[in-house]
C-alpha cells in the first residue's frame, strides 16, 4: 500500500495520498459483503477496522520490512493508479519468485547463518469466496482428482532446502532456505481463475487470487512459529498462452486512450514486487515435524506372537475435544478457528479472546458471517455434539492373560464350584460413516498405528467361524455392542487381521 512506502514527498502530497487509499480500500467493501447486506456505516464500526486503524505503525517509525518478493511476471497495464498490481499467470507455467534478503546492517542479527521456512498459497483475492474457500477447494479436488493448486519446479528452483507439499493442501508449499544465499523459487498454478465462475453464457470473468509467502524465523526449541514478514500480490490465472494474450489485450487498449486518461493508470512494469501483508493464520511449523498427511513413520504395532493381541495395553487415546475456552487468547482462538474450518474469518476476529467470541450471540454471528457460516461457527462455539449413529465396546486381551484367567477359572471351579468374574477394560468406538473403512480407521487410531497395517476385519460366527467384516455388517450392529479384539499375523509382512469376538 502507499502508505508502506518511504518516499522523499512533500507533507501535504503524503496525507493526500494516505487519504487517497484509504478510499480506494474501501471503495469494494460494499459490494463484496453484498450490497443489502450491511451500510458502509456499519462496516466501518466492525472491530476489525478500528484494530487495523490502531495497528497501523506511526509515520516517523521506521518498519523493518527484512525480506522483498519479487515475481517474474510482468504487471497488467490497466490497472488505476491507486488499485493494487495485478499480475496475469499461465496455467502449469513455472514462474520465478526471486526471495531477497532486505536486511539492513545490523538488522535481525538471530538468523545470520540459520535457515528461515518460507510458505507459499494460493488463495482467493474476494470476500465472498473466502467465505466458501473449503467449499470451493474440495470442489476443484473432485473435479481434478490427482492434481495440486501449487507446486513447486524443483528442478528450476535455487536455493530452497527440504520442499514439501502436503498432499491435504492443495493450494500450500513450504520450504526451507539461507538469505544470505540466492533464493529462486520457480511455482505453478495449476487452477485457472474462471474455474471459480458461475458457468452462465461463456466468456465468464475470472476470479482474482492471491499469492502470499509467511516467512517464519527458528525459535529456541528449533520450531519454525516466529513471524518475520507476509507479502502478497494478486493475479489471474488463464489456459496457456491465455495470458499473454490479455497483456496484449490490455496493452493495446491503453494505447487507444487520451494521454489525460492514461495519467490514471499505472504503468506496465517488467516484475511484481509482493506488498506487505498481515501473516496467513496457520497452525504452528515445526522443523523437522512433517504436517499431516506427509509420509511419516508410525508407531509401532506391538504383538504377541502366533494369533495373540498386543502384548501390553496401549493407553487409550486422548478425548478429541476442541471447546473454545473464556481463558483462549487472541493467538490460541485464531488456531482454533483454522481447526475448525473458520479461516475465512480469521482476520475478521484478529485480536478476539476466547471469552470475546463467547460473548458473541447467535444474531451477532450470523451478521458478522451470514446465515450458513454464522449459524457453523455459533454451534461450534457453544461446542454442541453430535451423537454418533453407532458406539462400540472393544477389549483388547492378551493371549498370557486370557490363558492365566482360564487357569484361575478352572482351578476356582473346582475348589468351590463358582466362577471368578474378571474384570476387562473397554474403549468406545463411535461411528458416524458405518463403514469397514471407518472400522479400521478407528481400531488403527486405538492402537496407534497405520490403517495399512490392517489387513482385514472378521467377526467371530457361529462354531468359531471368521466373518468377514463388511458395511452391511456394520449398519446391523447393535447399538453398544460389546467385542474382544484378538489379532492374528497376516500373510505379509508388518500386517495384521483383527478378529471382533
């Protein structure tokens, strides 16, 4: 933004353009919240205006901006003056990304010769689709199973140290690098920008996105959670060859105007430069930690031998509970509602408490987020739960302790004539899916292991036949059923079949 930028004007030239921009901000906050929605009074009182009016630095504070981003890519010419750069891609095309180190001397001393983690996105420019981003994203997953969003050029990249995309991200790419070494990181889009258009006549116009990098600096405990700096652009993604044909477009359309009205637009430049940002909300980065969905070792799955059980009892897994507390902070609510599937409104509630959101009605809600969101967020602030469709009682038995228990039974029935009861501990399994996948899942996570470590599921018939477990199966279980997990190896290596008796 203007206001970022220190130039050598005069006072007056300075506060006329800070007033310029400020609306020019504003000029589209009414038609992305929906024209009938809400009045520009109403927005302005919102409390996420008032925090970034006093988040903003004072103009005599110089702000250290450590890093620059610099995309390869030449900026559209019919753009206004003060509207931010927009940036035309073609789709699959590897573009550089140039990560320069903007330190003065002197400045950030703590990363000299350490590795920074850099993030990469792809995320909606307008309001209204960040809203839906979920929504949007697993859409474009159906529809193009086996693709990415973002990926990196590994070969063409410079620089960059231990790249990685989560498969469940579609749309993110994280790595590491040194500043004092060149950085070029080559990325491509895959998703073009009318893919994200209401399908009407063709000749659709394409959504804006973004392109934002979080660059985060190695704490104490070797984690990679402290921010350093955030810079984004936008731009439009077209089918190959799409986009040249726009910047011509665009550049013979300005040739056509007045020199008085090509005065309002900004000039075509050969590079985007990345403005400042506020950082992306995120979970915290851990070096060396893979996110989820990475290739990862699991635990392992301890067993007794020939068709026995786990040798020992594994602690039962910890309650997922996910409640927002009055005590959360603003950082610890901002994760809690990206866990959540509430990104989108992240920044709206930027310094919110946990006690501030509590606070919050089920009309305040759904004003601030719409009926479908609102109605989400309300719900899952007031932590309401769903029952589960099915709940099961597992055991898990040795075979030493079931063949010790044997022992005494006997030896009791003998003596006396009276069986000793023995006392077992079971887990609750609760299904929502009624699946053999789901089964599996759930048995998996009870032991700490891999689903793949699975093989198959069989319940235990009539005359000690083995059943195999199936979804009909399943949806016929009686509610709280009770079953013994036993365990026999399988025919191949490092998996099991489980047996429900």
């Amino acid at each position: 933004m203007a206001w970022a930028l220190k130039l050598p004007l005069a006072d007056e030239v300075i506060e006329s353009g800070l007033v310029q921009d400020f609306d020019a901000s504003l000029s589209g906050i009414g038609q992305e919240l929906g024209a009938g929605a809400y009045s520009m009074s109403d927005v302005l009182a919102l409390p996420i205006f008032k925090q970034e009016e006093s988040s903003l630095p004072p103009d005599n504070e110089n702000k250290i901006l450590p890093f620059q981003y610099v995309l390869c890519a030449a900026t559209s010419p019919a753009v206004k003056l003060h509207d931010e750069t927009l940036t035309y891609l073609n789709q699959g095309q590897s573009y550089e990304i140039r990560m320069l180190d903007n330190r003065k001397l002197g400045e950030l001393p703590e990363i000299n010769g350490k590795l920074v983690k850099s993030i990469f996105r792809v995320v909606f420019h307008d309001r209204r689709l960040q809203y839906t981003e979920h929504q949007q994203l697993e859409g474009w997953r159906w529809n193009r199973p086996g693709d990415r969003i973002l990926d990196i050029d590994i070969p063409m990249s410079v620089g960059i140290i231990d790249p990685r995309a989560n498969p469940n991200q579609l749309n993110t790419v994280e790595f590491l690098w040194d500043p004092a070494k060149r950085t070029s990181v080559f990325i491509q889009v895959h998703c073009i920008s009318t893919e994200f258009t209401m399908r009407k006549h063709g000749g659709e116009k394409g959504v804006p996105f973004r392109v934002q990098i979080d660059t985060f600096k190695e704490n104490e405990n070797g984690e990679y959670t402290e921010h350093l700096h955030s810079a984004s652009c936008q731009i439009k993604v077209f089918k190959p060859k799409g986009a040249d044909r726009k910047q011509k477009t665009d550049r013979e359309k300005m040739e056509k105007r007045t020199p008085h009205e090509k005065e309002k637009y900004q000039p075509s430049y050969e590079t985007t430069i990345l403005t400042e940002c506020s950082p992306w909300p995120e979970i915290t980065y851990v070096n060396n930690s893979p996110s989820p969905g990475f290739n990862s070792s699991h635990s392992s799955f301890s067993l007794g031998e020939g068709n026995g059980s786990p040798n020992h009892q594994p602690e039962p897994p910890p309650p997922v509970t996910d409640n927002l507390l009055p005590t959360t902070t603003p950082q610890e609510a901002q994760q809690w509602l990206h866990r959540n599937r509430f990104s989108t409104f992240t920044r709206l509630f930027t310094n919110f408490s946990g006690a501030d959101l509590l606070k919050l009605t089920r009309d305040d809600v759904i004003q601030i987020c719409g009926p479908a969101d609102g109605i989400r967020l309300f719900n899952a602030l007031k932590g309401r739960m769903v029952r589960p469709r099915l709940t099961i009682y597992v055991c898990q038995e040795s075979l030493q302790l079931r063949e010790q228990q044997q022992q005494q039974q006997n030896q009791q029935k003998h003596e006396d004539g009276d069986s000793n009861g023995t006392f077992f501990v079971y887990h609750a399994i609760y299904l929502e899916e009624l699946t053999a996948v789901e089964l599996t899942e759930k048995i998996a996570q009870l032991f700490s292991i891999s689903p793949c470590q699975i093989s198959q599921i069989y319940k235990q018939g009539p005359t000690g036949i083995h059943v195999l477990i199936s979804d009909e199966m399943i949806q016929n279980f009686q509610e709280e059923a009770c079953f013994i997990l036993d365990t026999m190896k399988a025919e191949t290596n490092d998996s099991y079949h489980i047996i429900l008796k």
